[in-house]
C-alpha cells in the first residue's frame, strides 16, 4: 500500500487543471467532493437565516416582525433548504470525496455524470430561492406540500417543483454513481463484507434514493397537472383526494429521513473505533441493522398521518411496523457503546461528535419510539413534539456527524491539522446551544403548542424564549466552524499520513493532504 | 465579506433580544411541561399510555448511557487503560436483539388496546358536524336546526404588533377564545363527523385526548365523552396547516351539564336565564373584551364553572322537545353579531341607508380582510386585492355573486351559508365603496333575498 502513496506522490499535479477548468468542468471525485461540502455548508446557512427569522418572531406572542403569510414561506423554504439543500448534499460530499478512498478506487465510476449532478444543484436552488421574488413569495404550504394547500399556492409552487425535480435527477444520478463505484471499483480482496461501514451505509442509502426520488417526483408532477391542466389528484373539488397525496408524499418521505441519517450512522462508525482504538463491535450485525432499517422504512410511512382517519387495522400495522424499527436502531446504539467499551478512549473533537450524536440522536430516537404509540401519536401530532424529535434526529444526527465527519476527514483533505481547542469549542457551543434550542420544544408540544404557528398562547411564552435564544446561539456558533475550516485550509501543522492514532481504512494510506490522483494502481486488501 | 456582514447583523439582532426579554413586559401565564389535564376516559388512557412509555424510555436511556458514561470515564487513555480487542459477541448480540423487542410487545399491548377504544365511534349520544374554513370552524348539531360558526375573538390590536408604541396587552386566553362556543353535555358521548370546506385542518381540544384531521371530501370522526362534574371551557386550536391565519382559529368547547345541554338545544341554541347565571364564568369569553375575569387555566375553569351550578337548576323541567319558537326565550346570552345561517327575519323590507349599510358593512369586512389584507390589497399571486379590483368595481351581479357562492378551488368561500342578507348587502356595498374603491352602488338585503331563489 505503501507503494501506491508513493505512486501518487510524484504525479500528483500532473492533470491537475486550475481555475474555471477546474471547478466547474472536473471529473475529479475530490473536487466534485468539496464543492458539494461548501453548496452544503452555503445551503446551512442561508436555512439557518430563516430558522432565525423563525426564532425571532416566535420570541414573544403577537406578530412583531414578519406576518404570518411569510412566517409560513420561511418554515417551508428552511426545511426545504436544509432538507434538499444541506443535509442530502452533504453527505454526496462525503461519499465523493470518502468512497474512493475507501474502497481503493481512482475515481468514482462515472465522472462526468458526477460533474453533471453537483452542477444542477446551484440552479435547482437559485430557482427555488428566486420564488421569494416572484408575486406571493416563496412556498408557503409546508416542505410536505400537502394538496390542496399547494393548489391554492401562487406561481413559487411550480418553482419549487421544478426545483425539486432537478434535485431528484441530481440524487438518482449521484446514488446511481455511488452504486456502481462500490460494486465495481473496489480494490481486489475488498469482498462486500470488508467493505467500511461509511460505503455500507451509502450503498444502502442509494438504493432507497433511486426507489424514493422518482415517488416524490411522481407526486409533485401530479401537484403540477391538478394546478395547472385540470386534473384532480389531489383536489376534493373534482372528486380528488387529499390523503392520497400524503400516503405518496410519505412513501417517499420516510425512506427519506433514512436516506439522511444513515451515512450519518456510517461515519459514527469510523470515528468511535478509531478514537477507542479498538475494533468496530459487531461489524456483521452493523450491517444487517443498516439493511433491516432500509427495508423497514418503506412499510412505516403512515405513522406520519395517524390522523387523517385510517381505519384501525392500518393504525395497528403502522405502529407495530414503526416499533419495529427501534430494535435494529437500538442494536446501532449497542454496538456503538460497546465498541466504546473498555477501550482506550481520547477525547478529540471528531469522538466528541461521535459521543454528542450517540447520546442526542439516541434521545430522539427515543421520542421516536414515543411517536410511534399511535394514541399517544393522535396528541403529539403537529406540535412542537414533534419538531424537536425530528430536530434530535436530522440537527443532533445527521448535520452534527457532519461536522464531527468534517474534524475527522479535514486533516486528510487540507493536510493540515485543525485548532483542537477550537474544535472542542465548536461542539460544546453547538451541542449546549443545540438543547436550549431543542429541548424546551418537547415541552411545549406536551403543553399544546400547534407547529406552523406564527403566533402562540401566552402560556408557551417562556419556552419560546428559551428555544429562540438557544437559536441565535446555535446560528452564531457556526461561523467558528467556517473560521476553522477556512484557516485548516489556509494553514497550520502538518497533518501525517495517518493523521490519528493507528486508523483502520485505506484512506490514512495515502498522504495528507490526498493527492489529486488516488490509487491509480488498486491496493490489495488481505 | 458575507460572513462578515450576517456576524454584524446577527450580534444587532441577540442584542435587540437580549434587550427586548430583559425589558419584556408580556403577560406570562404559568407554563406546563406536560399533557393538558384529561377530562375525558380516553384522555386519560392516552395520558398514561404516555407516561408508560416515557419511563420505559427514561430507564433504557440510564440504563444504555450509563454503560457509555461509565466507560468513558474508566476505559480513557489518560488513565493508561489498555484497549481490548474483541469485537463481537453471539451471545450479547442476541440479547440485546430480543430483549428490545420483548419491551416492545408490553408497550404495544396497552397501545392496542387504548387504540381500539378511541375509534369506537358507535352507541353515541348525539352528533355533531364540524367543518374546517379557512380560518375558522362551523358546527352543526345534527338532528336539530342549530347552527353556526366559530371565528378567532382576539382583538386584531393584541395580534399585530409590528409598531411597538401601539401594542396592547394580551389576554389571558390570548388566540384561545372565539365568538361563540361549541356547546356540549357531560358524561354523553359524543360524536363529531369532521371535514373541511378549503384545505386540510385539524380539530383539537387536548383535554379531551380528541384529534382528528379535517379533509375536504372526507368524513372523518371522532368522539368524547366529557366527565361529569368536569364541565367548563376547554381550549384547543387547528393542528393542520392551513395557510396564513393557521394559528389564528381556535377551538373552544364549553360543556355543561346533559339538562343544561337540552335546554340549549331546545332553544335553538342559547342558554335560558338560569342557565346563563350557572355558566356565567364561561360566558365572559363570548364577548370582545380584554379585561377577561376569567384569568384561569384549563383544570382551573372546569372546576369554578361547576362549582357554580346552582342546585336550582335541578328543579327545572328538562325540555327536550325542539322548539323554533325564539321569541319566548330571553336573550341574553349570544353575541347580536353572531353569524347565523338560520337567519329568517325579513330583511327585505326595511330601509337602508347607505351609511348604515357601510358601517354594518365594516364590521362583517372583517372576514374580508383575514385574506384580502387590512388595506384591500391582497397578497399578489395568492390572494387577490379588492382594491380596484375587476369584482368590486365591475358588474354588482358578478360581485354578488362570488361573495354568495364563492369560486370553486380556491380559497374564496361561499359566504351565502355564512352570512344574512344584511350582512351580504353591506358588506358587498362595503366593499365597493371602501379599500380605495368609490362606485357609489348601494346593495340592498333584497337583491340578496333575490339571488337566493
């Protein structure tokens, strides 16, 4: 393996284009890599501004700054954003740049195609964001976009949609890229079952995109045609039904909230063994759990409309279902616990992520469990429980595995080594701030308090407060993590090939920083 | 050069919040951190279910992070602990692969069982229909003629407080109090059938332990049987989004006693004398009124009111007869600006000047404004101005009717149900004369009277 480091170095910069040439015409899995970690990271936070536009308004009841018609297009476009724009992208960032890598492979196995999925992403988004121009504003019927909502909707409705099939072509392409790498471009020895956790996750990620991403676009075209060619899906007014645009939307919904959360569990399961310096626990059953959630998901997605008036028979399958789902989740958690388990642990800022999203995601996983209990379901339904489960999940889970991915993976794409104090900064801000942003939200939605509101009852007057403080230094806290990226990049100690203590991967076998070109004669894994 | 300018507007934006809480002086009523007090047997199955649930999480998560916090604390470098190596264990996967799922067996037991009696919607006492508006509810007690529709009772001053030297205080039920109560009895069952006109809603009173969305060409039910001696007002709002004045259109149930209940229904739906002394607590919130005496929360309310109910009432003959017959009964009770789609005065008749018909006229705009905008502009490309607009300044026939029948998928409602023909006429006459609009057309209750046929 060593000869292959070796290999690299001396031609690193051989076809490395610069400039115009580099950036937007590259087939490079590195640089497309990075490019969709500053869209993702841009995309944070431009959601992040109206997740504080949100905050701002909700700290006091009565309306104080924006109306509620706006209030409405805000909470639509910051799930939209960070849902589509933040999260997914993300993590196509990380299996860019990480799947290679990983699994001894050149490139991604079809580069051009890889060029062509980032590059639609900004004018998927500049059309989305520019529906804040058009007469009506930006969306304003929720990210479900629930008819016949939408079909009330002024002209940003078709924006958004047409924003939302480009970024479903540009998911189905990257997921049909990651796809092929892995079953194709694996090093020799590298049997499936040798394969890192993070490619496991992903490959199973992309299957659920390439069977999701055509429902959700299948539902808004129909959204489409109810608007604008007379036909009535969705719409009661000719005998159209409303709930069977949820029952679609949510077909692909659920699968969705795993598509961003299991990368998420894959890189968990990189950082916790290095840090523990000891083997992953339970390797195999890691993966059978990754597999048995994928499949679950798609026989769950009712749970989302306990009370849109399903007969019992079906509230009883969807809860059963959706209980179930908790047993290979859990067994996650076991093996990440264990993996902890007398090891030799240190503390630096990736294992902290690791550690904070264990404990978080856990916890919303948790209130997950609670959800599921369809009764109890009919009372949390639509309130501000069920904002902070799904932030637990998506902000505790996946954008903070994100970033503790980002401290773990930085030295090796930079080549330097970041402030480890600043780091440790970094994730106490954003985990304390995160709960007092969170955490009075389960009370609020215990208390009562509807989601979507733009103005509440006096008696949730405190909670807010504390939920839009905690919000502003949530948002605040953020501009450290851009500060210590950018000066990683800038400068600072040189990273080694290895970077941590004696990590397992193919990754730590190249220099840090990677070379433009990468295993161009394929490793032999034993 | 971005980044820099979000940390200067951010560091603005803290600071006028941190300003702002330090001088707040918003009317805080007590805060809860858990389910609203049940009222109902449903309700409080839910609440336990809830509350099992919640301590069989509480124990896995000790018990899971317990062995995490532990470990990291004893299994840390720092202490020279050395590193085992093992990596897999049959027996333990196993375990924690059944146990799971045992636990999951006892929670769903309780679960289907409280599941089954929630949707048992059979044997009810008495029916009632509930329909979702954008933005308020109707209901109508089926099997008798009473009728009518809820609206937010909030003062518009309370909610818009953009300019800062014009906010009022709030209210102690602030977005919680409506123009008029849906009325129903203790200890009978109740069913509601639940649809919508627009869009999606969703009817709920959390006391009750009652949720159920509200689909327009669905009929969706649900049902409650509200505790004896647990009569009083319970507060819910919309849990659906429904566009703009989602928030804006809550829920207020007033119980009352099975005799009162009959009594009311038999006069059409108002309370007699005695009655309204018995519940005179709760009536308090029907009238647009700020300095409410009833300063209370849920539990507190349902136990004053019943406390209240004079031993009298006993005595008085229960009418369950349904009497039309409105001039007997002493009103006292309802708002006179009550929408009533009963209404049969003969309005035709009388003379209207165009003065009366645009101060009446002002009033009833209120419906207008909640999507037309306070300004008769509108929201462009959602909901359309009245200002200068084709409709209010066209043809009056074309005028009259979109505000009587509405314009079908969109969210134009049909107001004919809503609204006598006073009100049409005034508001209509209103319109066309008001919002910057000035066509001097005056339209009379009788062109109304006429369109109706």
């Amino acid at each position: 393996m060593s000869d292959a480091a070796a290999h690299d170095d001396h031609d690193h910069d051989h076809h490395m284009p610069s400039g115009f040439q580099r950036w937007f015409m590259s087939t490079n899995h590195k640089d497309i890599g990075t490019l969709y970690l500053i869209f993702s990271l841009t995309m944070l936070f431009i959601g992040g501004a109206m997740a504080l536009v949100i905050r701002l308004e909700l700290f006091q009841p009565g309306l104080q700054f924006i109306d509620p018609h706006f209030f409405n297009q805000m909470t639509t476009m910051h799930a939209l954003i960070m849902v589509f724009g933040a999260v997914m992208p993300g993590f196509v960032g990380f299996a860019n740049w990480m799947i290679p890598l990983m699994v001894g492979a050149p490139d991604m196995a079809l580069p051009r195609m890889n060029n062509w999925s980032f590059w639609i992403l900004p004018f998927a988004f500049s059309i989305l964001l520019l529906s804040f121009f058009v007469p009506g504003g930006a969306p304003a019927a929720g990210w479900t976009l629930y008819a016949p909502l939408t079909i009330q909707g002024g002209m940003s409705v078709d924006m958004g949609i047409v924003a939302i099939h480009m970024m479903g072509i540009s998911s189905i392409m990257g997921a049909i890229n990651v796809i092929v790498t892995v079953l194709n471009m694996r090093a020799p020895g590298m049997t499936l079952m040798k394969m890192p956790m993070f490619v496991w996750t992903w490959l199973i990620t992309a299957f659920l995109l390439i069977a999701v991403m055509p429902v959700f676009a299948g539902a808004v075209t129909m959204l489409l045609t109810d608007r604008h060619f007379g036909t009535a899906f969705f719409n009661p007014a000719g005998g159209g039904d409303p709930v069977l645009y949820q029952h679609i939307f949510w077909f692909f919904g659920h699968p969705e909230v795993y598509i961003m959360i299991l990368p998420a569990f894959g890189i968990i399961s990189h950082i916790i063994p290095t840090f523990s310096r000891k083997p992953l626990f339970g390797y195999s059953s890691m993966v059978f759990a990754t597999g048995a959630i994928a499949f679950l998901s798609f026989i769950v997605w009712a749970h989302h409309m306990f009370t849109v008036g399903m007969p019992l028979q079906g509230e009883l399958f969807f809860m059963y279902a959706t209980m179930l789902i908790s047993v290979p989740t859990g067994v996650k958690v076991f093996n990440w616990v264990t993996t902890m388990w007398r090891g030799s642990m240190t503390f630096e800022t990736p294992m902290l992520y690791a550690i904070g999203v264990v404990f978080l995601f856990t916890l919303g996983g948790l209130s997950g469990l609670m959800l599921a209990i369809t009764p109890a379901d009919f009372q949390y339904h639509d309130t501000y429980f069920v904002v902070a489960h799904f932030h637990y999940v998506l902000f505790s889970g996946a954008v903070m595995a994100m970033m503790g991915g980002t401290f773990f993976w930085l030295p090796k794409w930079t080549g330097h080594m970041y402030n480890e104090t600043l780091g440790k900064w970094h994730f106490w801000l954003t985990a304390i701030f995160f709960n007092v942003t969170f955490f009075p939200q389960h009370f609020l939605g215990l208390a009562g308090m509807p989601r979507r509101y733009a103005d509440y009852p006096i008696q949730f007057t405190e909670f807010n407060q504390w939920s839009s403080i905690g919000a502003f230094g949530l948002g605040i806290s953020q501009l450290l993590f851009v500060y210590i990226i950018v000066s990683t990049v800038r400068g600072g100690k040189k990273a080694t090939a290895e970077v941590w203590d004696n990590p397992e991967g193919l990754e730590w076998t190249v220099p840090s920083p990677a070379p433009f070109h990468t295993f161009d004669e394929p490793p032999v894994i034993k | 050069m971005r980044l820099v300018a979000i940390t200067v507007k951010q560091i603005a934006v803290i600071g006028t919040l941190i300003t702002a809480l330090i001088a707040s002086t918003v009317a805080q009523a007590e805060y809860r951190l858990n389910f609203q007090d049940p009222v109902t047997e449903v309700a409080r199955d839910i609440f336990g279910l809830h509350m099992l649930i919640f301590w069989i999480c509480v124990v896995i998560f000790v018990v899971v992070f317990g062995f995490m916090f532990y470990s990291i604390f004893a299994h840390r470098k720092s202490k020279n602990y050395e590193a085992s190596t093992f990596s897999h264990s049959t027996k333990v996967e196993i375990a924690w692969t059944v146990i799971p799922f045992i636990i999951l067996v006892v929670m769903a037991i309780p679960a289907t069982q409280v599941l089954i009696k929630m949707e048992d919607t059979t044997k009810s006492d008495l029916t009632i229909k509930i329909t979702g508006f954008q933005w308020k509810w109707g209901y109508e007690y089926l099997d008798s003629d009473v009728s009518f529709y809820s609206t937010l009772s909030t003062p518009r001053e309370q909610i818009d407080q953009f300019d800062a030297s014009k906010a009022v205080p709030l209210g102690e039920n602030y977005l919680l109090e409506v123009d008029k109560h849906l009325v129903v009895p203790s200890g009978r069952k109740v069913r509601a059938l639940i649809t919508a006109n627009d869009v999606i809603h969703a009817w709920w009173i959390p006391a009750f332990g009652s949720k159920k969305d509200a689909i327009p060409g669905y009929i969706n039910e649900l049902w409650f049987n509200v505790d004896e001696g647990k009569e009083g007002l319970y507060r819910g709002q919309c849990a659906e989004l429904c566009g703009k004045d989602h928030a804006f259109m809550p829920i207020v149930v007033e119980v009352v006693t099975g005799d009162q209940f009959d009594r009311w229904l038999a006069a059409g739906g108002k309370f007699d004398a005695q009655d309204i002394a018995a519940v005179s607590a709760t009536n308090v919130d029907s009238e647009i009124n700020i300095s409410e005496s009833a300063g209370e929360l849920l539990g507190d309310v349902a136990e004053s009111a019943a406390q209240a109910v004079p031993a009298a009432l006993a005595q008085d003959a229960v009418s369950s007869e349904v009497s039309s017959d409105d001039t007997e009964q002493t009103d006292l009770s309802q708002d006179e600006e009550a929408i009533s789609s009963e209404d049969d005065q003969d309005t035709g008749n009388a003379t209207y000047t165009k003065d009366e018909l645009m101060t009446k006229g002002e009033e009833v705009a209120t419906r207008c404004i909640a999507c037309h905008g306070a300004g008769g502009n509108g929201i462009p490309g959602v909901f359309p101005a009245i200002t200068g607009s084709a409709v209010a300044t066209g043809p009056i026939d074309e005028h009259i009717d979109i505000v009587m029948f509405g314009i079908e998928g969109t969210a134009m409602a049909a107001f004919a149900g809503q609204l006598n023909d006073e009100q049409l006429a005034s508001v209509i006459t209103f319109q066309r004369n008001s919002f910057g609009n000035n066509t001097g057309d005056v339209v009379l209750p009788s062109d109304i009277k006429a369109k109706r046929q």
